[in-house]
C-alpha cells in the first residue's frame, strides 16, 4: 500500500502543481472553473485510452515510441503555457483593473479557456497514464492485493492534491499588483521545465545527442525522488542529473517565452494610448 501510495504522489504531484498554478494564473478568466473540469475529465479518459494502448505506442518508430509521444505531449503543452502567457502579458491589465468591457472580457475569457483545457488535460494525460501502468504492475506483482493498493493510490492522489491546493491558496494570498506578475513566473519556469523533459525524450529516443551526460549529479544533496526533489522537479524542472540539451532546452524555452512576454508588455502601454 505504501508503495502505490508514493508512486501516486509523484505522479500526481506534478499534475497538481501545474493545476494549481494555472488556476491562479487565470484568476479572473470567465468559466475558469468549467474549463478545469473539463480538462481533467478530458484527461481522465485520455489517461485511460494512452495507458490501454500504450504497448503499442511504445513499439512504435523501432520502439521509441513512447519517448516520442511523450515528447509530442510536452512540446503541445509548453506551446499552450507559452501562448497563456504572451496572451496575459497582453490581457492581465485589463483583467487585474476589471475591464470596463465586460463582452470583451468574456470573450478574451473564452480564449483562453481553451489554453486551460488543453494544459490541464494533456498534464493529467501524461501523469494519469503512467500512474495506471505504474499500479498495474504493482497490483500484478505485490502480495498486498488489489485492493491495498487501490487504497494506497486514493491516499497517494489525495496527499497530492493537498499540496497543489495549498500552493493555489498560497498563490491567491499574494496582493493583486504583484499577482499577475507571480504567476507568470511560475507559468514560465513550468514551460522550461517541460521543454527540458521533452529534450530528455529525445535524448533517450536517440534523436538529437545528449550533449554531455550527465552535466552534473547533485543526487547525494537533493535526491529527485525525493518529497523536495519532486516538488521542485515539478515546479522549477529541478533534475539531479540533466543532460546538456535539457539545459538548453530549458533556456531556449526561458528565453523565447520570456522575450516574447516582454515584448507584448511593452507593446501593450502604447496600444492601450492609441485607443484613448
């Protein structure tokens, strides 16, 4: 039961904290909420229908199928983090002062519900997915039964959800003017961190060179199995031992979304006049 218990949590774990973060960062955004649900149900039965038919992805492109359509899902979901936040560089103003225009908000809102949708489906997809591989080969090979460990995994999702629950709640005490500003950072480094793990695919697909590996081990002072090693992991793309094109990956990813955020928001000031 132990075992199910903290495989679930950290696959879960991940998930959440991206949950977490992108519902305070579309704090303000209309049916917020709606498109969270749908998102996790849409992920749901996408975790399900991967996990059934995830022998034959693996043995797919000489059998690297699996890390190539890992990486297909990471690549879609930096896209989406990178869109939201170029598109609230553009819109978080307005929606920080409460738009005068309550249609347009609505509109802006439907938008970028879409972006809620597809981040939160594809993270519970990929980590939903795992997680049933995961407990059916504990399930096939413990002595506990199945039914211990189906209570492991309920207290596994459930410690994991606490956690992203409370990192929402964390976030939601910041003071509005800093608010916008917080989570996009979060978003950011969550974009870099899954650009980085989609340079880990492609690295174990032998489709680009590793460009030195490991950089570094820093396992013996922060283990990434660890509770902390895990919750970095998912929020800052924290690895005990990248590969040099994880690194680069993650600047890239830091870099373009960043520089592509500061353009907007610089942009955005003298637009704002032009309507005047």
């Amino acid at each position: 039961m132990f075992g199910a218990a903290l495989i679930v949590f950290r696959e879960s774990l991940e998930a959440a904290l991206i949950i977490g973060v992108m519902a305070a960062a579309t704090r303000g955004v209309a049916w917020r909420g709606r498109w969270i649900v749908a998102g996790l149900l849409a992920g749901l039965v996408g975790s399900a229908v991967v996990a059934s038919s995830m022998a034959a992805i693996s043995n797919l492109a000489s059998g690297v199928g699996q890390e190539i359509f890992n990486a297909g899902i990471l690549t879609l979901a930096v896209c989406m983090l990178a869109w939201h936040n170029i598109w609230m560089a553009q819109h978080g103003r307005e929606m920080a002062a409460r738009a005068r225009d309550t249609a347009q908000a609505i509109q802006q809102g439907s938008r970028e519900g879409s972006v809620i949708l597809l981040v939160v489906g594809l993270a519970v997809v990929r980590e939903g997915s795992e997680t049933v591989l995961f407990l059916y080969g504990l399930a096939a090979s413990s002595t506990e039964g199945l039914h211990a460990t189906l209570v492991g995994a309920l207290a596994g999702v459930g410690a994991g959800a606490l956690v992203g629950g409370l990192l929402y709640l964390g976030l939601l005490r910041i003071p509005l003017r800093w608010f916008f500003s917080v989570t996009a950072v979060l978003v950011l480094l969550l974009a870099a961190s899954m650009a980085s793990q989609v340079a880990r695919n492609l690295v174990q697909a032998d489709l680009i060179p590793s460009l030195g590996a490991p950089v570094w081990d820093s396992s013996a002072w922060l283990s990434q199995s660890s509770p902390m090693g895990t919750l970095l992991h998912g929020l800052v793309g924290y690895d005990a031992q990248p590969a040099g094109a994880q690194l680069l990956f993650y600047l890239l990813a830091l870099l373009l979304i960043g520089g592509a955020m500061l353009w907007v928001g610089r942009r955005q000031p003298a637009t704002d006049l032009l309507r005047r």
